[in-house]
C-alpha cells in the first residue's frame, strides 16, 4: 500500500489549490508599495524581495527578507514577503513557516491585506473555513469591496455549505473586474454544487481561458466533461493539464475514466500508473485518501474489462480500505462474487451496498 506522510500541518491542504497557485498575480500591490517606500536600504531590499517574486525567484525573496528582519526584525512588510515566498516554494514542509511569518505581519501592521487574504487562504485549504471567513471579513471591513476577498469569501461560504452565497459573491467580484482570483472557477464549482451543470460549464470555460489557469480549472471542467460523455474535450482538457504540471494525479486519473469510457483498458491502467509513482510519500489528507480510493476503482475497471477478475476484487477492495462508504464499488464486487461462484460474499457486498444507498 502506498506509504501516507502523517503531520498536523499536511491536514487538508492542497498546494495545487487555486489561488495558491496564483500567488504572484496579486503582487502588484506589494510591488507598488515596496518600490515607493523611499531610497533607504530597507526600502531598496524589499523592492528587490517584491521583483524576485513577482518573477518566481522565491530563494532569493526569502534571502532578502531575511535580510532585512536581521536588522529590522519588526519589519511587518518583511515578514509578508517572506511568508507569500515559503508558499510560491510550493513545499508542505513551508506551510507552517508561510503562515507564522503573515501572523506575525499582521500582529505588526494590521492594515496589510495581502498578509490577511493570504493566512486567510491557507486557513481555507487546511479545512479551518471559519477562520478563513473571519479574515477575510476583516478584510473587507479595511477594503470594502475589495473584489479577491469577495471572490474568496464565496468558495468559503461554499464549502461552508452555502453555494447561493457563493454565487453572489464570485458574482460581485466580477462585477468589479476581479482578475486577480479565479473567480469565475469559484463560481463554476458553486453552480455544480446547486446541480446547474450547464451554467457550471460556461463558468468552467471561461476559467480556463484565464492567462492565470491552473491545472485544477483543467481537470474540474474535464469531470464534467466525461459525466456528460464528451470524452475528446476530456481528453484534451486532461492533456492541457499535464502539460502544466506533470505532477498532478487528478489529470491522470481523469485521462484514465477516458480510457475505460472506451475500453482501452490498458491505456488506461498506464495513465493510473502515472497518477501516483510507486514510492513516493503523500500527505494522509482526505483529498489523498479519496485520490486513492478513485484510482483503485478505475483499476478494478479496467481488470474487469480485461477479464481480469481476481485483480479487480483486488483494486475495489483497496478503494474500500481508503472510502468503505462507496455503495457503487460494493455492488461492482457483488457482481464479481457472483462470477467467482462466492454467493456468500456478493450477498454481503449487496447487503451493504443497499445500507449506503438507504443512508443507514
């Protein structure tokens, strides 16, 4: 079984999220405010910190803050850069370090409100949605209006179960012009959860038309693709994809439901192969566990249409050992039990199957 890395600080983090991976979009501002500081050497070491990652260069962002705390530790500006470059190295290990360095720019300078948008974002994608919506509540207080913390605060007030508000808010946002968020991804994702899968789709595709796409808006509109068996845009989407980052699982595994969709099984169990490299330590999220559990199942898919069957028993089982709470799998191996000449076990597999789907 794939090893899973435990630690406090990997829970419910996604470095892939978008937003995360938008990071340099919003630094224009910091930018603004570190080249018109004046002519001192603090102030000419932060412009230099604000260019090196506006243009990717987070070492050397992270050596300039440093820099600058060793002689100004109370620099709050500092302190910010510092923290958004630990996120643009795009490690978990970082995760910690990025959010004490933006608490500790905001305990200096309460007005800065990158640092609040961007403990914000974190809190959001470590599952802590409330103090999320907190932050970004008090950014608008400073802000009103602001149209990242409108659109923000939507795929909060998303995942707090309320996508209406979400709609409303990524709504404004646009309004305003926002285009430093992917807005129109938020509000895709909200109009999926209200079941408005054609609106989600229009949203979806504007997404991905965004000089600022990521490779999520990618495999988001690809899911909503192979559900609405348009199967050569999912398979182009996914491909789009990978090409920005060959790192993503989700890509695969999307490109392997293509695959199955059309029986080329083997090309399929390739794609999975490449999902998660054997070896390879990955944080024990739900977002992994979950991964996981999607790549058994399209495995037991492709064994199954190979004929292969104890194989698959195999792989749906293991989707089980990660999410025992999918009915689908336990009929699928109802079914197969019934083939091996096991009515024992396909009536147990049935038996809770109809449990799930019943809600018991």
């Amino acid at each position: 079984m794939q090893r899973l890395m435990r630690s406090p600080e990997s829970h419910r983090y996604d470095l892939a999220a978008p937003g995360l991976r938008v990071v340099l979009v919003l630094l224009a501002s910091v930018v603004s405010w570190a080249q018109t500081g004046g002519a001192d050497l603090q102030n000419t070491q932060l412009s230099a910190a604000a260019e090196h990652l506006q243009q990717g260069r987070a070492e050397q962002t992270i050596r300039e803050c440093k820099g600058v705390l060793a002689t100004v530790p109370r620099s709050a500006q500092a302190h910010m850069l510092l923290g958004l470059a630990y996120l643009a190295q795009g490690s978990i290990d970082r995760i910690a370090d990025a959010k004490a360095e933006l608490q500790q720019a905001l305990d200096l300078d309460p007005e800065l409100l990158w640092a609040r948008f961007y403990l914000a974002r974190l809190y959001l994608e470590q599952g802590l949605a409330e103090k999320a919506q907190g932050q970004l509540e008090r950014g608008l207080k400073q802000s009103p209006g602001s149209p990242p913390f409108l659109s923000l605060l939507g795929e909060v007030r998303r995942r707090l179960g309320d996508p209406g508000a979400s709609v409303e808010l990524n709504r404004k946002a646009l309004e305003a012009g926002d285009t430093t968020t992917p807005a129109d991804y938020f509000l895709a994702l909200a109009y999926l959860d209200l079941k408005q899968e054609q609106d989600a789709m229009a949203e979806f595709e504007k997404a991905i038309h965004s000089p600022y796409v990521t490779p999520e808006m990618y495999n988001a509109l690809a899911s909503l693709y192979i559900r609405r068996h348009q199967l050569a845009e999912a398979e182009d989407v996914c491909r789009k994809a990978i090409a920005l980052d060959r790192t993503q699982p989700d890509a695969y595994l999307n490109l392997a439901r293509v695959y199955n969709a059309r029986h080329a099984s083997d090309k399929a169990l390739e794609a999975l192969r490449a999902a998660l490299p054997e070896g390879k330590d990955f944080p024990a999220t739900e977002y992994y566990e979950q991964l996981q559990a999607d790549l058994a199942v399209e495995r037991g898919v492709a064994y199954a249409a190979k004929k292969m069957y104890a194989q698959a028993i195999d792989q749906y089982a293991r989707a089980l050992e990660f999410d025992p709470r999918r009915a689908a799998v336990h009929r699928r191996l109802a079914e197969l039990y019934l083939q091996k000449g096991d009515p024992a076990r396909a009536a147990l597999h049935t038996e809770e199957a109809d449990k799930l789907e019943k809600g018991h």
